[in-house]
C-alpha cells in the first residue's frame, strides 16, 4: 500500500500499523463488511416481499391460500431460527440437484442416497463440477439470501398483516361507497396507509435482521467473522506481520460496527416515521397537522 | 448396529462427558434414527442448564439495572442505559466471541487482587469453559435484554398506584417492595415471558461460536449439526431439535403462565392480561 511498507520488521509503531492495517489480507476483510451491507441490501427488500405476499395469503378468502400463508408463518415463527438458517441452504441445495437429477439422467438406476452419501449424476451438480471459484461464491451467498428471506419473510408477513388490519375500516368503507372494488381499494387506500402502522415492527425486524448478519459464517461464507478469527490470531515471526493473539480487538471492532449500524438504523427509522406520519389519521398525524396550522 | 436400548443406554447422558455413556459419538454409517432420538435429547440437558441458570441470575441484575436506568440520578441512568445499548445492540453471536477471545487472554494461574490486608486470588481458567464463560455472556445478554422490558413497565406503573402508596405512608424500600415492583413485574410478565423464550433458543449459539465443546459435550442443536455433518442429511437432525425445542417452549409457557395467574390472582379473570406469543428471534 505504502512505498515504506517494503520490510515491516524494521518500522517504528505508527508506520507498522498503517502497513499492517492496509495489507492484501485486511482489505479483503475490510471488503467483506461490504458483503453484510449487500446482503442487507438484498435480503430486506426480498424478505419485505415474501412478507407481502405472504399477508395477502394470510388475508386471502380463498382457504387453500389461506392455509398455506398461516402454515408458513407459524412453522418459521415457532422453530428456533438458527435451525433454520443452517436447514434451508442445505435442504434447498439437495432439492434442487435432486429435481436436476430427475431431469438430465432419467435412466440413472442407483439409489440418490446411498448411506451417508449424496450421489446424483455429474450433470446434476449445482453448481457444477467444474464452475470457477467466484460462482461457488454467488451460489453459497444466494443460498443464505434465500435462508434469510424465508425466515424474515415471515416475521414481515406478520406484521403487514397487522399492519393490514391497523388500517381504519371507515376508510374502506368509504372507498367501496365511492364504487371502488375490492381490489381497487386494497391498492389505493390499505397500501399507501398501512406503512405507519407497519413501522415500529418493521423497524424492529430490521434490527434482528442486522443482528443475524454474522451466522453468514456458520454457512461457509468468508464473512467479518471468518477474517476477524483469520487475522486476530497468532501470527509467528513466520509471517510478515507477526503478533499475539488479537481475536479480542477484532471482535470488538465488530461489536463496535454493529452498535453504530443499529444505532444509525434507529436514527433512521425514526426520521422515516416521522414523514410517514404526515397526513395520516394517527395521533402523531393530527399533532403535526396542528403545529403547522 | 445397536439396538435401541443401547442407543439409549449409551447416550442418554453423554452430554455430561464421555464418563457417562459411550466414550465416541456414533460415526458414519453407523449412525442410527434412536442414536439421534437419545443423543440430542441428551444436550438438552445443557440447553436447559444455561437456559435456568441465565434467567434465574439476570432476572435479579435486571430489575436493579432497570430500576438504575430509571432513576433521575444520572450517575446511575446513563452507565445502565449505557449497558443496555451495547448488550441489545450487538449480536450475541459477536459477543460470544468477543468474551471467549477476552478470557483466553487471561492468565491461565488466576488474577491476584490486592485488597490491602489480604491478597484474593480469583480462578479464570473456568472462564474458558462454556459452562462458566458461555453462562456470563448469557446472563449479561438477558440482564441487558430484560432490563428495557422492565424499565419499560416501570415507565407505565399507574400514577393511582404510586399516589395510593404514598397516600398509605409508604415511602423507600417498602414502597418499591409492596407496590412498584408487583406492579412492574404485572406489567411486564407477558413479554418477560417471550424473552425467557427467547433466551432458551439462543442457548443453542453457545457451541456454535468460539466456546469448545469439551470432550464433545454439547448442547442439542450442536448434536444436531453433528450428525447432519456425519450423513449429510438435515431432513432428520434439524426437525428432530425443532421439536424439543417446541416441547421446551411450550414447557417455558406452561411455567410462566401459572406465574402469571399468581401475579394477577386479585383480579377478575378476565381482567387478567393474557400471554401472546410473539416471537422477537435473533438476538
């Protein structure tokens, strides 16, 4: 990184530290706080729109619908979550190559499951047998957006469906005595009004989603916590960079990043209740009216 | 293949070390559905060991740390209020980790604090173990968690009850002792009862992080994942802890839920505050 950083032996304190803090290896680990952000970023969005979906099905009239909504949200709800987590990649990983077994070798006449073993055709592998690295990678880091989403999916469908119901049955009312149909009332008068109601519990799933982050490591994925582990431990004066063991001052760097991510996600959670607020048929509602009339 | 009087036989007690039952775990093949029944079964015994041990502790530190965010002394609301935003604001896997790789650091022959006139050697090798150190993370993880929801109940005693009190000549400790605390605990039993729920989940992540399993001794979910790692199939292990943990959750509800009825026994009952489940999950 730096032009001095050539033997970091001979370096005084502060010129250590910066070659140390900026080597290959801490950048990669500096690149995976990143790979939590994106899998916020992915997850939240899905996870929400699982959860929609999943309360229109809690709402549905149509029973089959109906059932299959309540079944998901109580099974997922009254599992211990890491259970999950860690059953879902590797359910769902042997689903799919099971189905592409089905379907690219129709005439294999072994069992799949022979003892302790999982064998389906070479062509059945996902991914297969001879992807490169970075699509191992993609595949593993899919595979826990979808453990995620399932899990978080749930948690939002409950609360939209609460959130649902929050919304005034006068406004509905009106909407139909103005000829809307169902639909049409869903869609312009629950939808848009059923957010503030929605938030505090939103908001609440959001912070449990940040703090589920780290289990990325239990499915493989080199995530903070595999480098925190990788580069707070001992090194010899084999390395380039040897020192004791410092795994404490790694995860309190991660504890560190954690207290400000959920403490700013408060922050904002906050500023976004407030202008969902305005106009609305709440008390925080028709106090902001008054202070601006 | 052992027969499954063996199975249990063998493994019904090893969580508690390879003293109590088979020295190995089964392996590979010879894996069968009662080794899985028994020796999962047999981690709850951990899973309900931290589990009591943690509520029973924290509940006595978070009803002063509650009682310390409440006050109108800064000295003691900031620091309480302090310790609340770092424990329910990290996850409790990083803090797993974070205080393993803390007390591994610590002299292995015990801390020496000079008190003046005597010397207080204090044993820190138990603090590596999962059942001393997991169990310090634990308490301080519930401490932080039921202490907002008794600070929060604190804030929502009647003002009727305080006045009655005071109207009665209460004053101080009796005061606290007779009508605050009754009061809070009301107040806060349903939701106390979800993060005991709660806590006995998470004792499943004790293992799982950075506190070894000595001699192979763990609790029901690392049995688990044991075994989906020996044969490789999740579609046996997993449901099999998902259901002792509904059974210990329904355990859990039964318990508080007669605690509830003492609490609110000089009410009407339907006055009485039902308990709804409402999961909060990861912590």
């Amino acid at each position: 990184m730096f032009s001095f950083c050539t033997d970091p032996s001979i370096l005084p304190n502060w010129q250590w530290f910066a070659c140390y803090l900026t080597n290959a290896t801490h950048l990669q680990f500096y690149r995976a706080f990143g790979v939590v952000l994106v899998l916020l970023a992915i997850t939240a969005p899905v996870a929400l729109g699982v959860g929609l979906m999943g309360a229109l099905a809690l709402r549905s009239q149509i029973w089959p619908i109906n059932w299959l909504g309540k079944g998901y949200v109580n099974i997922v709800r009254g599992v211990p979550d890491i259970v999950f987590f860690l059953f879902v990649p590797i359910a769902l990983g042997q689903g799919i190559e099971w189905v592409m077994h089905q379907i690219n070798c129709p005439d294999w006449d072994q069992p799949i499951r022979q003892g302790n073993d999982f064998i389906v055709c070479r062509e059945a592998k996902v991914p297969g047998a001879n992807a490169p690295a970075w699509v191992r990678d993609i595949y593993a880091f899919a595979m826990a957006v979808v453990a995620f989403a399932l899990v978080f999916g749930a948690f939002a469908a409950n609360t939209l469906h609460g959130a649902m119901q929050a919304v005034p049955k006068a406004q509905i009312e009106t909407a139909e005595a103005y000829g809307m149909t169902r639909r049409q009332a869903f869609r312009r008068v629950v939808l848009p009004q059923m957010w503030v109601f929605a938030l505090p519990g939103l908001s609440n799933i959001w912070q449990i989603l940040i703090k589920a982050t780290p289990l990325l490591f239990l499915l493989g994925i080199q995530d903070i916590v595999y480098w925190a582990r990788e580069l707070g431990g001992q090194k010899t004066s084999l390395f380039a960079y040897p020192h004791p063991d410092w795994r404490m001052w790694y995860f309190l760097a991660l504890l560190v990043f954690y207290l400000f991510l959920t403490w700013a996600s408060e922050r904002a959670f906050g500023a976004l209740n407030t202008r969902l607020s305005r106009g609305q048929a709440t008390a925080a509602g028709e106090r902001m009216r008054k202070a601006a009339a | 293949m052992r027969s499954c009087a063996e199975s249990f036989q063998g493994y019904i007690l090893r969580a508690l070390g390879r003293d109590y039952g088979e020295r190995l775990l089964p392996r590979g093949l010879d894996i069968t559905l009662c080794d899985q029944i028994f020796l999962i079964a047999s981690g709850l015994i951990w899973n309900i060991y931290f589990a009591a041990l943690a509520i029973a502790i924290g509940f006595g530190l978070a009803v002063g740390v509650a009682v310390a965010k409440f006050s109108e002394n800064r000295l003691f609301s900031k620091p309480a209020g302090a310790f609340i935003f770092v424990f329910r604001g990290s996850p409790l896997f990083i803090q797993f980790f974070f205080f393993y790789s803390a007390f591994v650091l610590l002299p292995r022959s015990g801390v020496d604090i000079p008190l003046g006139f005597v010397t207080l050697t204090v044993d820190t090798s138990a603090l590596t173990t999962a059942q001393v150190g997991g169990l310090i993370v634990l308490v301080l993880n519930t401490t932080a968690y039921s202490a907002e929801l008794f600070h929060g109940a604190l804030r929502s005693i009647p003002k009727g009850d305080l006045e009655a009190a005071d109207a009665y000549g209460l004053s101080g400790f009796t005061k606290f002792r007779r009508v605050v605390f009754p009061s809070m605990l009301r107040l806060a039993w349903p939701s106390y009862t979800n993060e005991a729920i709660f806590l006995t989940h998470s004792t499943t992540l004790v293992f799982l992080s950075a506190f070894p399993a000595r001699q192979q001794s763990g609790e029901a979910f690392y049995y688990a994942r044991y075994f989906v790692d020996q044969t490789f199939n999740p579609f046996l292990a997993y449901p099999l802890v998902a259901g002792y943990f509904v059974c210990l959750t329904l355990a859990i509800i039964g318990m508080f839920g007669l605690m509830n009825i003492r609490l609110n026994r000089h009410l009407p009952s339907e006055r009485r505050r039902r308990f709804r489940f409402r999961p909060q999950y990861i912590r």
